[in-house]
C-alpha cells in the first residue's frame, strides 16, 4: 500500500493520442498533513474532454503538465483521515486523476450516499456527464413539447440522458451514433424516437427523413461530418448547445476549404439561431442542487436510465481512453481501479 | 398625380448589383376601395437587408419577385383616405417600397405624431434600425457596466445606436468603420471610447490595442474581414449579436479555404461564447413600445444622436443603394422622394 501507481502524460499527442503519449509511474504515498484525507481510486471517469488537456493550445482549461498525473474525476474510498468531516471508509466523489492513490484536502470533496447501490454513477448520470446534459438541453437548448431535438453521441455519457429528459419533456427525440448496435440501443432501451447510424453511406438523407419538421434544437457532441448534415435542417430559432466536438479534437491543422466560416454565421443570422457553447461547472455550477435533486428523482422512479462500459484496471486506462475518442465505448466509460 | 413611378427589380445580380438591375416604371395610381389610404411617399429607407431580397436563394423573407416592385420602409403623407382613422395630411409609418405613390389598408399602418420635427427619424432611431440595435445588444448582447463592447458598422444606422446604448449602460465602447471621417465622427460626435478604421493595413492590431481586455459584447454588421480581427479578441462568455454580415451579401460562391467553420465552433466551446441570430421584428415585435419608450426619452434628452444621409429623388436611389453595400453612406441612408 506504499506505492501509488501513476499515469501521466508522456509527451504531447500530435493528431490522435498513442500509448506512447502515456507513461505509467510508481511513486510513494505522501504523509497527510492536517485536513487531508488518503483516497483509494475505485472508479476513474474518462472523458473526451481530456483530450485537450493533453494539449497546450489555448482552451478553457490549462493543459496537463508533460510528466504529470492525467486529470479526471474519481469515485474514491477514504483510506485514512486527518479531516473532521471524513472517517475510514467513507465513498467520496474527487478529482483525483489516473491514479491509485491521492491525498486531497477534506474541502475538495463531496461525500456521496452509502445508499447508492452503483457509486461510479456519481461520474455518469449523477455527475458531470448528467448534469451537462440537464443544462445544455434545459437551458440554452429550452426544448418544447412537440419539438423536434437531435441529439449527438446518443449512446454516450451526455447524450443518452440529452435524449431522455428531451423524451420527458414531450419532444420528438431523434439520435445519432456510430454502429447499428448502439442505434438500437438508443431507440429500444432509451425511448429515442429515431436513431440514424453516421456510419451510413447515406446517413444525411436518413437523418432529414427521420426529421421531416427540421430541427428545432440540436445537441452537439460532435462536429464534423455529423453537423454538416444537421446545419440544412436546423429551423428557423433552434438553438445549438455545443457541447463537445470529438470529430476534430486529434485534428493538428484546419480542413481544406471552402472556407463555410461565413456560410455558418449566415445561417446563424437568417435562421435566426442561437448557438451557444458551455462549460458545465464554470456556467452551471451555482445549479448542480437542482439538477442533482431532479436526476436522482428521476433515476429512482426508473425514468432515465444510464448504461456504463467498465474498464477494469488503470493499467488499461489510457488504451480504452484512446477507443473512447475512437468511438469504441458503448455507454459512459469508467476504469474500475479497485474494488 | 395620376402617374406612379415605381422601381422594380428587374434582374436578379449576381455578385454587386448594378444599376442594370433596377428599371424605373410608370403606372397609374389604383382607385380605392374600402379602408383603404393613398400615400405619398416621402422618405424611402435603404438597408442592407434589401440585398438579400433580391436573390432567389432561401433566407428568412421570401425575394422580391421580378418586375415587382423593390420592398421598403417609408415615411408617406396621406393624400386621399377611405379608412376612419387616417385623414388627409397624416403623417405615416408604411412599408410601400421604392415607388411614389401606394395604396395601403389602413390596419398596416402606424400614425406618426405629428411633433417629430424630423418624421424621416421614423426610418432610423426611432424605427427598424434604431429597434435593431436595442433588442440585439441589450437583449441578446447583455451588456454589464465596465465591459468592453464592439460595434462593426460604427457610423451606420444600427451601430451608431449599438454603441451610444452601450455608452449609456457603462460600457467601453469601441467601434469599427469604414473611414478616417467615420471614426472621426464615432469618437467625436458619438462619444465611443475609440473606432478603428477597417481600411488601415494593422486594423487587427489596431484593434486588438483598443480593446486591452479583450471583447465581451460584439454587435456583428460585417463578417468577413471584420470578424476575423474580432474572432481571436472575444473573451470567455462573450456574446455576439449577429445582425448582418454586409461583407459577404455580394458572394456568390465561397471563399477558399482551409475550413474554419469547426474552428469557429471550437471558440464557441472553449469561451462558452454565446452567437445568435435575430430579425428584428419576428423576434421582437412585441417589445416595440418598450423600445420606443425609452429611444423617445434618449433622443428627446439629447443622449442618443443620430446622422442622415439624404439623397434626394426615387430615381437615385438604386444608385444610393449600390453606395451603401460598398460602404459609401455616412449615417442612416434616406432618399428623399417628395416633401
């Protein structure tokens, strides 16, 4: 128990992230100091965020140092406490990053329900994945009933519970993703009206014939080729939370041309359409108590449900990180670190 | 008086219009039916948005159809009337387009008092332009007391308005125009903060020097050039009014690449900018009053100035209106078709 396994960033991804961009580290365990508590990792969250944390271009977040831990949220178990609020054993939600040990101040951290029959769901439906979805759609998406809402990624952390607060909110709900499996997924076991696989030949068609009333808010995850087929269809006022853009996060220089920069903001203008981008604790934090107490009611009564893909190992973390951003998870991807 | 000159399109441009594409046309003046009113026309406003009617490609208002008559708002002088609440001599508010004479029902129109010592203001702060520039930057652009605000089109009839609203919310002000006598006349008469000429070869250095903290608000007018000085300056949680994009109403195809219309969106992502669209009157029709409210004390207290350019004659005005695309009005463009 002395020695933290530790993956950090090795050297700086140019276009997709390789295993070499990481290195695994073993290091000793730091001496708590007053109000610090020792956090075993149980669950590692991976997310598409964290590619551009690998990066040092400008972005909303300072880049990981090279040689330093990888940043992530974690469900942790307390293993020894020198803080007021925390005992042995306590299950705890942190920010520990890629790695089996990490000492962290009592402050930093948010103890979760010993009721929660699933603790890891605190890095899915319960937590950041959840709640940017709760945000993004609700508030700057502001869906109305009989609207029609597209939503990327439909399978994954975000867009599942995208799709199914839309669905409880009386919108025809249609998805995209990539594979014929998680389409009937998305549509059989998450309610979504439609779901069209952007891994079709004829993908943009079957996109506007499963929205024959256009798109009246879009939720994008993506980017890329998916809203290429999107922008056509968005109505006049839809709204364009733009949540993520995984089809270009490896890119290392712009697309060729023609240059669509003023063809989107042309449309913006004559569509009269809002496109707004977020950052879920930086905009919304002040909020997570309300969405917090909506989800959880949600998930009891057995409306949202929330599908994890499980890793098991740190080891393998930055190998299913790399799938994750190749669109191999099925589901919100978490590494079980230990039990 | 029996014969009405009119101009009608007479060919869609393809690229800049010319004056080939404008006919002027003679007909005689209809008779009235019931409710109906015969106006003079007396002031014509021009406006960029006219440019997009007279193309066939989809935008939010149907085109003007050939050999019909180019669409306008108007300042008219009621010379016969069959409808209760409009007399002879009434000044009103219409939308009769380029010609002399229109027959209107009465229900399209709005009775100007007759204390405006100017009626043509009803064209400008006090109508289309000056309900623009309100709704779009307090409404879509929030502006916060001691955040830096820019306008594209500083010396036209939307952004002289933008900026001086600005000015009165607390904001630093900077504005961008077409001119050394422009920005003269935006700094000096208008009271913005500063305004950089477009023309200058280090315009986006210039600009960039101007606004130390970067851009919270920017009202768009331009596109093109323009925004690409401003894209790298917007700070995080700017918002962006997109009102008209002027730079690019002549294209016919699209610039050369790369494509940075990802790119565009990734800013959107990074800095949670927030980007949206509006027409004016589909979007906030209903809050008229409130503008009008608060536009009459500002301009009756002296706290809102604003600048006509008047061309004299309905057979100048495809000349005026060519003039206006390519920048050469200074202050809200009016054509003056009879006293």
């Amino acid at each position: 128990m002395t020695i933290n396994r530790q993956i950090v960033l090795n050297s700086r991804p140019v276009g997709a992230p390789t295993l070499e961009n990481f290195r695994l580290v073993e290091s000793k365990i730091p001496v708590l100091a007053a109000d610090e508590v020792l956090l075993r990792t149980m669950y590692l969250s991976l997310d598409p965020y964290m590619r551009g944390r690998m990066s040092d271009t400008p972005s909303y977040a300072p880049p990981v140092e090279l040689n330093a831990v990888m940043v992530g949220g974690t469900v942790a178990r307390v293993e020894a406490s020198n803080h007021a609020d925390f005992k042995v054993g306590d299950i705890v939600l942190s920010f520990s990053g890629w790695q089996d040990y990490a000492v962290a101040n009592g402050a930093s951290l948010n103890k979760l329900s010993p009721t929660l029959a699933q603790p890891s769901i605190a890095l899915g439906a319960l937590g950041m994945p959840g709640f940017t979805a709760y945000m993004g759609l609700l508030d700057i998406g502001q869906p109305k009933a009989g609207e029609t809402v597209v939503v990327a990624a439909a399978s994954g952390a975000v867009g599942a519970i995208v799709g199914q607060i839309a669905k409880l909110k009386g919108c025809r709900v249609v998805g995209i993703a990539g594979g014929a499996d998680k389409c009937a997924y998305v549509v059989d076991e998450l309610g979504f009206d439609a779901c069209i696989d952007r891994k079709n030949s004829d993908f943009a068609a079957q996109l506007a014939a499963a929205c024959p009333a256009g798109i009246d808010v879009y939720f994008e995850n993506v980017g890329g080729a998916v809203f290429d087929a999107v922008l056509p269809l968005l109505n006049v006022s839809a709204r364009v939370p733009v949540c993520g853009l995984i089809a270009s996060y490896n890119d290392s220089q712009l697309p060729a041309g023609p240059d669509r920069m003023g063809m989107l903001m042309s449309t913006l203008l004559k569509k009269r359409i809002k496109m707004q981008g977020f950052i879920i604790f930086d905009d919304y934090g002040h909020r997570y108590g309300e969405f917090f107490t909506a989800m959880s009611e949600w998930l009891a009564a057995g409306k949202i449900k929330f599908k994890e893909d499980r890793v098991d190992g740190l080891e393998n973390a930055p190998a299913a990180f790399i799938g994750l951003l190749e669109g191999k998870n099925f589901g919100k991807l978490v590494v079980r670190v230990a039990d």
